[in-house]
C-alpha cells in the first residue's frame, strides 16, 4: 500500500482471472464462482493450510470489486487505460517509485493533473483503493459500517396502563462511539494505517483445537480494519465511550406482564454510517387490588352469600371500564362457578377485547346475630335428613 493509502497493487491484479471467469462475465456468473471457490478454500473447512487460506482472501478480494457493479466499471476503467499491469515499462516497485520506465502512481492518483477544482484520478478510483488523495494527500479510508449493539431494559407500569397501551420515558446508558475520536480510536489529527495483523480483514482465523478453526475479531484493531500509532487519549484506543439519552417508548395495549418488547433502532449508534441497534425492553406490570388477568381475559373473585346461590340473585359487579354490569345467577348455583362476561377484558392484538371471568364466592359470616342465628338453626333443622357427606365414606372404601 502506498503512503496516502491507495492500493496500488490492485492494479496489477487480474481480479477475472482470480476468480476462472472471462472479463465479460455477467454477474450471477461471477456470483457463482466466487461462491465455489470461497466454499473450497474457507478457513473453517482448511484448517491448518495457509495456501487455501491465502487463496480465500484473494478470492474474497477479486469479489470485493469486481461483483460490486459501480466498482467493476472503475476498475475496467482502469485496466484499459493503464494496460494489464503495466503502464510506460510498469509500475516501477509497486507503483512507488518514478525512475526510468516507471512512474509514481501516488502523483498520477493526486488531483494534479487539473485545476483547482476538477477531480484527478483520485476521485475517479479513490473508492475502488480505499482512500483518496485530493489536494494534499487527504486520506479517505473505507471500512466496514458496523450496526450499533442492543440494549435492554425493563419497564414497570401499572395494570390498566398494560390493558389500554401507554407511552413511557425511558433514561438509557448504552455504548456508544467516543465522543473525542468519533468511534476511530485514533488520536484527533493523527491518520491510521491498514491492520498489520488481520491485512485489512477485520478477522482472523483461529484454529479451536483439532481439525477445526473459525473467524475471530482480529484482537489488535478489534474488527475496525485500521490502526492508529497513536490512540485516543479519552477511549485508550477503544473507541467506545458512554451514552446517556432519554427516549420516548410506546407500549401496545394488551402487554402482558414479562413480555419483551423490541424497537428498532432505538439501541446503540453505529460505527462508520452503520444502523443503530435495537432496545428491548422487558415489561413488569403492576397487580390490581380488585381485577386479575389469564391471557386477554379479566378475572374477577364476587363475594355473594348462601341465600343468593340458594335462590337465585342478580348480583352487580364492577367492570374495569368503570361501567359496572349485573349478573344473573340463577337458584341453586353453586359456590366458586364462573360466569362470563362479553367484552369486558383486556384489548386484544386484533382490536377486539376478551371477557371477564367473575367466579362467585360464598362469604361465610364470622359473628351471627340472634335473628341470623335462629334462622340458620332452623335451615339445619330442616335439612337434617340430607346425608350430605355419604359419598365420602362410600368412595373411600
């Protein structure tokens, strides 16, 4: 790689040939043999030949710009005018140098050829080299948009704020690109140079014992390709930092407690024009002192006495809605049936509500008058010929 950081190896390199395909290739001719060849020879099926792995990167390499339609045309550009390698006896050491039959490839890419203004060679292959060298040498690095990571948090809200839907504050601390180096890592003013470790990869191959090997994050520019000599005296070179932001969160009607709840976008920023990540947000819902819930049903407990079981009574019972309604429970209902009521539950996904579910209890009094008592007494005394427990001695054996 030059000093202003341009490939200008590229040039000398028959990307077609790398991958078996003639230059009037169509796209999905070169999308298939890049596949093939990157199946043959992927470091997770080669482990331990440094040949295949070699091969792999310049397949990749080949791909990179000639199944990229905007970079193909760039680099055929530049293929026919500066010939297959050569240009006036070649590139002299690499593009570098200028001597007899060579030329400086640095000075063709500045933009000094035209007046101020006009875009040289620089601009028109500065993207195909990864970088670009208008007016004094100006480095543009290219590398990989990295998506924001995720965050999670949990939310409390209250019963009826699940059942009708409610917009919260959330206050979130998340990762985030320092704000001294903009994510870089580098020094403010300083210019970074191509991972001597990973070549640019952003990841190595790293066998994990026997006949096996994968990827990894190359450890020395942590994925991000480039390496600055000197580092961000905020971030140490992570170029990681802390954020601190308030966002506003709608939570849908009908959540229910312990249900995750994931917006897009509202996570971590990206790296290098990448999306941001995603929040998920773990919803805890408050209990309500009266109502309870059994998926988008309401369930209510209706305290009655033995009488209205007995012989029957229209009972009235709140609703969540504040409307309250009135059951009709017939004579000779027993204790702990439920009874339903239409559309009086929790919102469903679909717009339509559930039911609430009213069990009927029997409320035993704890102290008796001597009017309530007598009456009770002379209910035992009528009933007394009913073997109620008979059953129990029978089943029992």
């Amino acid at each position: 790689m030059s000093d202003n950081g341009f490939r200008a190896d590229w040039a000398q390199k028959d990307f077609y040939a790398t991958l078996g395909v003639t230059k009037d290739a169509g796209a999905d001719q070169i999308k298939k043999a890049y596949r093939r060849l990157a199946r043959e020879n992927h470091p997770d099926s080669n482990p331990g030949d440094t040949a295949k792995h070699d091969r792999f990167k310049q397949v990749a390499e080949a791909y990179d710009v000639v199944g990229d339609p905007e970079k193909r045309a760039k680099y055929d550009e530049m293929r026919s005018l500066y010939g297959s390698g050569g240009f006036g006896g070649g590139f002299g050491g690499g593009g570098t140098s200028g001597g007899a039959g060579g030329f400086n490839l640095d000075d063709l890419l500045r933009d000094r050829a035209g007046a101020p203004g006009q875009g040289g060679l620089g601009d028109m292959f500065g993207d195909l080299f990864r970088g670009g060298g208008a007016g004094g040498g100006r480095t543009r690095q290219r590398v990989r948009a990295t998506k924001g990571g995720d965050v999670e948090t949990t939310a409390t809200i209250s019963f009826t704020d699940a059942l009708d839907g409610v917009t919260i504050s959330l206050r979130l601390s998340s990762d985030a690109p320092c704000a001294t180096c903009s994510g870089t890592g580098g020094k403010p003013g300083t210019k970074p140079h191509v991972c001597p470790e990973c070549e640019g990869a952003g990841f190595v191959v790293a066998s994990v014992g026997g006949a096996f090997s994968m990827n990894e994050t190359c450890p020395a520019c942590h994925g991000r390709q480039l390496l600055y000599d000197d580092p961000c005296p905020t971030c140490h070179g992570s170029g990681r930092g802390q954020s601190s932001r308030t966002i506003q969160a709608r939570i849908p009607a009908g959540v229910k407690d312990g249900q995750r709840i994931r917006l897009r976008g509202k996570g971590g920023a990206g790296e290098h024009g990448g999306p941001a990540g995603d929040l998920y947000v773990t919803v805890k819902v408050s209990g309500h002192r009266l109502f309870g819930r059994k998926g988008d049903n309401l369930t209510l407990d209706v305290p009655v006495s033995f009488d209205e079981l007995a012989l029957g009574a229209d009972v009235r019972i709140p609703t969540l809605a504040g409307t309250p309604v009135t059951l009709k429970v017939p004579a000779g209902t027993p204790n702990g049936r439920t009874f339903r009521v239409r559309g009086k539950g929790a919102r469903k996904s679909d717009g339509t509500s559930g039911d609430l579910l009213a069990t009927v209890e029997v409320q035993v009094p704890a102290v008796l008058d001597a009017t309530a008592r007598e009456a009770v007494e002379a209910y035992r005394a009528a009933t007394a010929g009913r073997p109620l427990r008979a059953n129990l001695f029978e089943q029992a054996g």
